[in-house]
C-alpha cells in the first residue's frame, strides 16, 4: 500500500461507517412510519370498536331497560288493601217474625265466616233486636250509630225498617235488608244509604196476580194489612186484576177479630181471596171459614214466613190448596251451592230469606272493598256498582279476588241476579209459587222471574 493509500484509509473508513449510518437510520425511520401508522389503526380500530361496542352495549341496555320497565308497569299488581267492615243486625230475636230468626241470622254467620276464611278480620258482625218493633229497633240502631260501624242489616219488616231509615241515613251508615218488599221502600227519598236485596212488591204484586189471573177467577176479593207491606202490595194486585175485583179493603192487624171482613168478603160473592197479611192470617182464615168461604185463597210470603199450627189453634189442615208466591228461597238462577253450604253449617235451618240476607252481608262488604274505604259515605256508591255491569262472579272469593286485580264487578249472588236500579234494589225478582198441603207443608209448583 503506497502512502498516498494509507494517508487517506481513515477518512474512507469514517466515510463507508457515515453512509452505513445513514441507510440504517433511513430504513428504520421507514419502519418507525409503518409502526406508526400501524399503531394509528390500530388505537383508531380499538378506539371505534370500542365507542360502537360502548354505545351499542348502552343502547341495548337502555332499550332492554325502558322495555323492562314498561312490561313491568303493564304488569304491576293494582294498588289494593283489604279493608275491614263492622257491621250490626236489626233483626226479630223477639216479636212476630221471631219465629225466622234463625233463618235471617244463620246465612250471615255463615257469610262471616266464608269472607273471613278469604281474608282473616276483614268482617265484624254483632247480632241485635228489632224485636218486630220500632222502639225496640231504634234502640239498637242507636247503639251501632255512636259505634264504629260501617252498616246495618235489617229490618225484617218494613215498618220497623221505615220507622228507623231515616235516622240511619242522616247518620249517614249504609242499610241493607234482605226481607223487606214494601212498595213505599222504592223511593228515591231513602237514597243512597238503603239498599235491599229482596225484590219490591212492586214486582210481586203483578207476579202474584199473574198466577191468580192464571186460575180463572170469576170475581175476586182482595184483603190486606194496613201498613207499609200491605197497602202497597194489595192495592197493585187488585190494580193488575182489574175488573174481576169486586171487594178491596185494609184490615187494621191488631185486631183481634176479622169476622167482619170474613163476612164482607163472602157478601161480595167472591170465589177467590187475595190476601196480604202477617201471622194475623191465621185468625183470619179461622173467620172466613166460620163466615163459610169455600173459595180459592192466595196468600204471599208475609202469611208464608209466618203462620203455621200455633196461628191456626193447631188446625193446619185449613191450609190445604191455599197458593201464592214469594221470593224464592233456593232460585234457579241463584248460585248453586249456597242451599248446600247453608246446610252444612247449620243443619235445619229454615231457608225464608235466607240468601237474601247472605247477599246483604257480602254487597255491603264488596262494596267497601271496590271502594277502598270503609267509610260508608264514600262506599255507598259502590253498592249498586258491584252489583252489575262488570265481570261476573257468583263466590266472595271470586269476587273479592277480581277486585284485587283492579276489576269491575257483576255480583250475581245465592238470590239470584241482583242488579241494583237507582234505588239500589233488585231489577229483577224470583219468586217460588207454592201450594199448601192438608199438612201444612208446601210445595213449590214453579219459579217465576219478574223484572220491572
């Protein structure tokens, strides 16, 4: 190597390591640029995928929510509390009709217990007198009007349930009776704290001249007992029989003869006698037939409830062939286990009235329920309500459960369809036709339906 060579070798050196040098930063500052561009994408991929995964978890979480929500408000449970109701009777325990009582008080004994079975406490009931009377009546009302009672059930008669309503209702507790039928218990006047579920003599009275009119007659007399159950009752049968009547007179029921109108109605040639009475009926029939009247009677189910043995001085056999209606006591169209349950929780008992005033108990107690108050002037408008228009049910349990759910009720009750007018009465009624036998038992030839 000659001199000029190695003068200059170190410089060739510095100068192949500088390019070296060069291309190598060249090819990494090419690579630093893909790297980056790479990592870009890749922060922007996982960037965006996450925002979309983010977002769309969120809305799927948000619309999974709001559909949540809405299914569960579409579902939830209506607001409802059962709500206890005490409630007192006013019922014969002395007096005339004393002789039903266990007929008016068992079915709602028995009410009680199937109500309470459904929710435990939620009905009261303390047993009282009316003793057929007005003053012995008014004296018990007057112990549940300074109580804390939600209603009343009774009178059994319609004397003593006029002698006493209006105080009820200016005390402003709801009423319901489930034997009385006097016509002059229909009016408006005694809105909206009375309510019965018996039906009105305004639709027996044409019922029961539709089976006497049925028979024939020639010429008919009617008689009837001058008070509130009379009077209306026997001025529409002589009404709807028209020109066959050829006697019509109001007896005084204290009395303790009836001779004279005994006498009367045979003066007047009469074949048949309507008669609307009490247990008075009894002395009655014993007159006509000393006055010799040999013709039909019919009779409805004030002499029914009423008369028997002890009334006719043991002669039953003067009732033979007698006929006449009265609100049934087992109807068709009633709901079909109550005569069987009645039965089996008291043995015996006489069915007169006796799913009417079951029906008194449970309306009163729906009503309180579709009301959610026991507060009488708040429930009192339920009381027609649960008895039409809704749902049908027949059982308290059905009924009260349909409630709970936030539903309308028709309450269609061991009586029948109720169907509550603007007097809070039945719309409907149906009636037994019976014939007595020399036995003094009847027999129920037939049901008939009436509606006003």
């Amino acid at each position: 190597m000659n001199d000029n060579l190695r003068k200059w070798l170190p410089w060739i050196l510095v100068a192949v390591v500088a390019v070296i040098i060069v291309i190598i930063i060249a090819v990494n500052s090419g690579g630093s640029d893909e790297a980056a561009t790479t990592t870009t994408a890749a922060q922007e991929t996982t960037t965006t995928a996450a925002e979309e995964t983010t977002t769309t978890a969120a809305e799927e979480t948000t619309t999974t929510a709001a559909e949540e929500t809405t299914t569960s408000s579409s579902e939830a449970p209506v607001a409802f509390d059962p709500i206890p109701v005490k409630i007192g009777t006013v019922l014969p325990q002395t007096g005339q009709l004393a002789a039903i009582i266990d007929a008016l008080e068992n079915p709602i004994k028995m009410g009680a217990d199937e109500i309470n079975a459904v929710s435990s406490g939620l009905v009261s009931v303390d047993y009282g007198d009316s003793g057929t009377d007005p003053n012995i009546a008014s004296a018990t009302v007057d112990k549940y009007l300074t109580g804390d009672y939600a209603g009343i059930i009774g009178a059994a008669a319609s004397g003593v349930s006029l002698s006493i309503v209006d105080k009820v209702q200016g005390s402003e507790v709801a009423m319901c009776s489930g034997s009385n039928t006097a016509a002059a218990l229909s009016s408006s006047d005694y809105d909206p704290y009375y309510s019965r579920t018996a039906p009105s003599d305004n639709l027996q009275g044409p019922a029961l001249a539709d089976v006497v009119a049925a028979d024939a007659p020639a010429a008919v007399a009617v008689l009837w007992r001058n008070d509130e159950y009379g009077v209306g009752f026997g001025e529409l049968v002589a009404a709807e029989l028209g020109d066959v009547v050829v006697e019509a007179t109001a007896y005084d029921p204290k009395a303790g003869s009836f001779a004279t109108e005994a006498q009367a109605v045979v003066a007047s040639g009469a074949d048949v006698l309507v008669m609307i009475t009490f247990e008075e009926g009894g002395q009655l029939l014993l007159d006509l037939e000393s006055a010799g009247f040999a013709g039909q009677i019919y009779v409805a189910d004030g002499f029914k409830d009423t008369v028997g043995a002890d009334q006719l001085g043991g002669n039953v056999a003067l009732l033979d062939g007698i006929k006449g209606t009265a609100p049934s006591a087992s109807p068709a169209n009633g709901e079909a286990t109550f005569p069987d349950r009645l039965e089996a929780a008291f043995p015996g008992t006489p069915t007169i009235f006796s799913a009417q005033k079951y029906d008194c108990l449970v309306v009163t107690v729906l009503a309180a329920q579709a009301a959610q108050s026991a507060d009488p002037s708040v429930f009192v408008s339920e009381i027609g309500n649960v008895t039409k228009g809704g749902e049908k049910c027949t059982l308290f349990s059905e009924c009260f459960n349909l409630l709970s759910e936030g539903k309308d009720i028709d309450y269609d009750g061991a009586s029948g369809p109720l169907d509550f007018g603007p007097s809070n009465e039945p719309g409907i009624g149906t009636y037994d036709v019976f014939l007595y036998d020399d036995t003094g038992a009847t027999e129920t030839l037939e049901q008939i339906v009436a509606s006003g």
